[in-house]
C-alpha cells in the first residue's frame, strides 16, 4: 500500500477545504464593515437633520467662549472717538454690546455694519483691544442741505446720504433743495453760491430741473433759471446785474440766464404797464 500518495491526496483535499473558508472569511468581512459603515453614516446624517449635531457644536462654542471670559477675555469697556452729534442711547443699541460679554464672542463686522446704519455716522472703524476693551473710531456726516421731495423734508451730507427725517427744527438755517436727484447734485451748486454772498442771501431754495439743471427761487418769489453749463459764469453776470440795477428789488417775475451773453428779465403785469405808461424800457 502506497502511503505517500493516500498522504498527498489528503493534504491536499485539505488545503483546497482551507481555501475555501478563507475565501467565505474575505468575503463577509468586507460586508460586515459596509454594513457598519453604513449603519453610522444614517447615525450621523440623522444627528445632522434633526439639528443635534448643530445644538451640540453651538453648546460647546459657548461654554468655550464663556471659559475665556472667566479668564478675563469679558468687555469691560466701549472706547469711542469721534462721537459728536450721533445718540449715545442711538450708538448703545446698534452696537448691541454689554459688559461682561466674552469679548471674542462678538462679529465685529455685524457690530460695524449696525453701527453705520445710524444717520450721522459715514464710516466707523471696531477693535478688540484685549482683554477687555472694544475700541471705536467715528467719522460723523456734515449736514450739507435740507432736501424736498414728494412734500417730504429731510436732512441731507454733501455726498446726498440721507441723515435722518425728523427733529430738523434747529437746521432750518440750511439752504433748502428740491428734486428727485437734488441731493447728489447739491453740493457743487451750494459751494458756488456761497461765492456770490450778494445772491446766495437771497435764495430761498434751488430746485433741480429735469435732472440737468438747477432754478433759484428768491425769497421774494423770482426765478432765476440757471444753464445746464458755466453756472459760475452766469451768476458772476447775475451777481454784477444786482449791484449795478438793484435786481432783486425791483418787479421782477424770472431772470432767465440759459442764453450764453445774455440776461432776460420778465417783469409782472403790472410793472409792464407803467413802464409802457412812462416810455420806460422793459
């Protein structure tokens, strides 16, 4: 009886059973972790749903920043530079900070964006400065005109922004504007005026026309109709007009400057009928 191959044929019925197993072995391992795998991404995407995970990062963020304010990182003061005409109580409620906040708990960006949507600030500039201070550099408006539109009045910057709509008692020395575009286009005009004192002091208001142009009307009711261009040298003729002809004191409806070398002067009804009477030039 031969041993040797009886042995070899059971050994290798015996690797070829061992095989086998292992393959079955690899095969379920891999399906085993899938199925886990598969198991805690639901965990998870149903922590993420119900908003778990969110509460849980937001709980942590907070503890964490109320450790570094009973380590000293906690507001105790608000620096402010800059603050003239702006509300205290206005600038405390845009700034929205309190003592005793963990100082890194507040957005800067959000703190500054309220705090420019007050009327009289223009621009502001927030710091932290650690451990314990919010520092704030203000540059405020300067009240430029009081601007008429759709029988609304409101207080206007030379840049045509808007500072606020009511409580404009104490402005009404200001020059008065009116038109829908008045304000942006404001500045320039109010500035030359302001170099021609003998007609400046008489407007009342200047209303803008047709989004190219400006009228003056005087306190005494005439209409000075100004060009869409050279307006400086049109008030120079206007201004000289006044000194020599006493202008303003006289009958006059409209002086119309949109004619270059020109100055047309329409007088009331009544004051036509006198000159006709006298011979006079009207």
């Amino acid at each position: 009886m031969r041993l040797i191959p009886s042995f070899s044929k059971r050994k290798n019925d015996a690797r070829r059973r061992s095989m086998s197993r292992m393959k079955r072995r690899r095969i379920a391992v891999p399906v085993v972790v899938i199925a886990f795998v598969g198991g805690a991404g639901g965990a998870v995407w149903s922590a993420v749903e119900s908003g778990w995970l969110e509460r849980q990062m937001e709980f942590a963020e907070k503890r964490v920043l109320q450790a570094s304010a009973d380590a000293g990182l906690a507001v105790r003061e608000v620096l402010v530079r800059g603050r003239h005409i702006t509300s205290r109580d206005d600038l405390i409620a845009a700034l929205d900070i309190h003592s005793g906040m963990p100082i890194l708990a507040i957005d800067m960006e959000e703190a500054r964006q309220r705090t420019e949507s007050l009327g009289w600030v223009k621009s502001v500039t927030i710091a932290r400065r650690l451990p314990d201070t919010i520092y704030l550099q203000i540059e405020e408006r300067q009240a430029l005109a009081l601007w008429q539109h759709k029988g609304r009045i409101a207080l206007i910057d030379r840049e045509g922004a808007v500072i606020q709509r009511r409580k404009l008692e104490g402005f009404a020395a200001l020059p008065l504007v009116v038109g829908e575009d008045a304000p942006e286009n404001a500045a320039p005009l109010l500035d030359l005026l302001r170099t021609y004192p003998a007609v400046s002091g008489q407007v009342e208001a200047a209303v803008r026309v047709s989004g190219r142009r400006w009228n003056l009307r005087l306190r005494n009711g005439i209409d000075i109709r100004l060009p869409a261009e050279d307006v400086a040298t049109a008030l120079e003729r206007l201004a000289e007009y006044q000194r020599e002809h006493a202008l303003f004191e006289r009958d006059v409806i409209a002086v119309d400057l949109r004619v270059p070398d020109r100055l047309i002067v329409r007088v009331s009804s009544n004051a036509a009928g006198r000159a006709r009477a006298t011979g006079e030039d009207t």
